[in-house]
C-alpha cells in the first residue's frame, strides 16, 4: 500500500486530531497488498454475520444492490456507477480526515470523502480513525436511499452555513452528525436497528447498542441532540432512535437550522448520559461501567 500523507495535528473540540491533506487522489488500487484485501475480507465477513438482524434493511439491501463483496476491495469508480444511478452521490479518494469545512463542502456537492487506505491486521478490532473499512463499508451503503442522501448534503450545505456563524453552531452541528450518520438507531416493526456508521463498523458497539442494558435508547429530538455531549473513547452512553429517515431531512431543512442556532444559544449542553424528563425514553441504562470523567 502506499504510504499517507498526514499533514498535521489540528486542536478540536474532540483534542487533537490529525488532519490530511485536502487533496483528492485516485483510489491507488493496485497498490493495495493482498494482506490488505484480507483485512478488508475479513471486517467485511465478521460485520456481514453480525448485521444480519441489527442493521436495517436499508443498509442491507443498498450494500448487496452495490455489489459490495468481501472478495476484494472495491472500487470506486464500480461502486459509483450505482451510486450515480441511484441518488447522484459520487465517492472521492482522500488521504484521510480533512478539515471540517473541506469536508462539509464536499457532502454539499453530493461527494463523500472516503479514506483510501486501510487498517492493519493488529488494528482489526480498534482504530480512532476512519480507515477505508469505516468509511466505505460503514457509510456508502445509505448513500444509495434518496431520502438519507439528501439529509447527508443538507447536512454539509448547513455545515458550510454555520461555519460563518462560529463555534456554537458548529458544536451543534457536529453532535447532530455523531448521534445520527454515525450512532444512530432507527425504528422499525420488528424493533431498533443500526444505521450509523460508527457502530455498523465496530463489532462490539453493534451488539452493545441493541443488546445491552448499559446505554440509554431515547427518541431522536433534534434540539436535544444538538445540546448533547458524546464520547470519542468509548461506546456511546446514549443513543438517539429516529422513527424514519424522513424525520431526520425534515430536522435539517425545516427550518434550514438557522433558527434552531438561535433557540440554542447560551443553552446548557447535557452529559452524555443524562435522562431529562422531556425524553421518549426506550431503554433507560443502567450506566454499568460508565468512565465519569467529562465527555467531549
Ligand atoms: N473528514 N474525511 C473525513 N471524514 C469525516 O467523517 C470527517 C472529516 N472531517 C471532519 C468530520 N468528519 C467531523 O468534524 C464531522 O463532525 C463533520
Ligand atoms: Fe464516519
């Protein structure tokens, strides 16, 4: 494989974080070594057994209509023939996390940034940064459904928005996108299922977060999401269950969030594992286990 090029560590509201360049390169994909293709086989076979019953359908249906395999890394320009067809999005090759603006402006113009290279073998279980497994198996998938792809670029147009407006709005904004794109839960007949990223890529928060006791499952408000803290280092002391992918857009559009900002400012955020009494409340957690100190 050939090698990133991380350019630098940038202070955020999560600590440090690296940053990549912003270029977007040609997905090397003769560079990819076979032990890579059998990490990707590998994540891609022990997610497969897992998800069957806990993600939603969805995610499920898209990935095989995709033709995601755990044969061999996929390509993207393959991948973007159906996602062409289906909703317009097109996915571009990066290095790697790029700067909260770059990447709103991308989601905007319908294009997901994902990271070109993968984790290695030791890293299977845990990596704190989006690898190529993270970002294609975990997001592309919901790109193919209309109705998610038009909240992912409502989502980075109004990104682009509060980025002029200043902290508070983006802090808002990035807490909408964690406990949705990337933890969130949806309702269906036969109960929760998983449509975030982060979990749909993890192993054990996909068990964790529908079978344990431990976190609380709360209706999605998106007031209340947007005051919320949340954890980078552990598994989510609260997730947020939306009822349809529709609620979500409507969240986002209607009314463009400028006046949700407003309502907002000066409010007091909430502890990641807080109960308030204004809660849908399915699953109250127990906290078994919880760290005690501050969430992000
Ligand atoms: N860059 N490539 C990439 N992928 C992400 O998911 C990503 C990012 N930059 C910033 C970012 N996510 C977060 O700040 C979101 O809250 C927007
Ligand atoms: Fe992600």
């Amino acid at each position: 494989m050939q090698t990133p090029r991380r350019v630098e560590h940038e202070l955020t509201d999560k600590g440090y974080v690296p940053v990549y360049t912003t270029a977007v390169v040609e997905q090397p994909w003769d560079s990819y070594s076979p032990e890579d293709h059998d990490t990707w086989a590998q994540l891609f076979q022990r997610q497969q057994e897992i998800l069957r019953g806990r993600a939603c359908a969805e995610f499920l249906d898209n990935q095989r209509r995709m033709g995601m395999t755990a044969n061999a890394i996929p390509k993207f320009a393959d991948l973007n023939v159906h996602l062409q067809a289906a909703t317009g999005w097109k996915l571009i090759a990066v290095e790697g996390l790029l700067p909260e603006l770059t990447f709103f402006e991308h989601l905007a113009a319908r294009e997901f940034p994902v990271t070109w290279w993968i984790r290695k073998p030791e890293q299977i279980d845990y990596i704190s940064e989006p690898d190529l497994f993270h970002d294609l198996y975990g997001h592309v998938p919901l790109l193919m459904n209309p109705i998610f792809a038009n909240y992912m670029q409502a989502y980075g147009a109004g990104g682009v928005r509060a980025s002029t407006f200043g902290n508070e709005p983006l802090t808002n904004l990035t807490r909408l996108y964690w406990y949705t794109v990337e933890f969130g839960l949806i309702n269906t007949p036969e109960g929760p299922r998983i449509y975030g990223a982060g979990i749909l890529s993890s192993k054990g928060e996909s068990i964790h977060s529908l079978e344990s006791a431990t976190p609380n499952q709360i209706g999605f408000d998106v007031r209340r999401v947007m005051r919320t803290r949340y954890r980078i280092d552990s598994y989510q002391k609260t997730y947020f269950v939306i009822d349809s992918f529709e609620q979500l857009f409507k969240a986002t559009v209607d009314p463009d969030f400028g006046p949700i900002y407003y309502d907002l400012k000066g409010a007091e955020s909430i502890p990641a594992g807080n109960v308030l009494d204004s809660d849908r409340v399915y699953q109250r957690g127990t906290g078994e286990g919880w760290p005690t100190d501050a969430d992000v």
